[in-house]
C-alpha cells in the first residue's frame, strides 16, 4: 500500500524543505564508519531515498514554474 501526502508549499517554504534535505544527505554521507567497513546498505537506502525525495520536490517545483 502507497501512502501519499499533498502538501501546498510557496518558494521559499520548498526552498527550506530542499535545504534540510540536504543537510540530511550531508550527515548521512559524512557519518562515521570503519574504513574497511563493507557498503552499509541502510545508508545507501536511505540517501537513494532522501534523493528520490528532492528529486519530486524540485521536479514538482519545475512543473507549477512551468505553468506560470
């Protein structure tokens, strides 16, 4: 089962939602692991997803853009 969520957003409250994402992907990216470490399969969910995310956002964003 998919849940969804509209949400009606102006510019600059989009802008703030892309920038916490990205501060999020930074701390996910940065986070500690053991050099040697194998690939932590977690993280790279989640980056994909917080990547998936931005991407529906900023693609959202060039549609209304588009129609203006």
């Amino acid at each position: 089962m998919v849940d969804s969520l509209t949400v009606a957003l102006t510019k600059q409250q989009r802008d703030l939602v892309l920038q916490g994402l990205r501060y999020i992907r930074s701390s996910r990216r940065l986070a500690f692991r053991e050099p040697l470490a194998p690939p932590d399969a977690e993280r790279e969910d989640e980056l994909r997803e917080i990547a998936f995310l931005m991407g529906q956002i900023e693609g959202t964003a060039a549609k209304i853009e588009a129609r203006v």
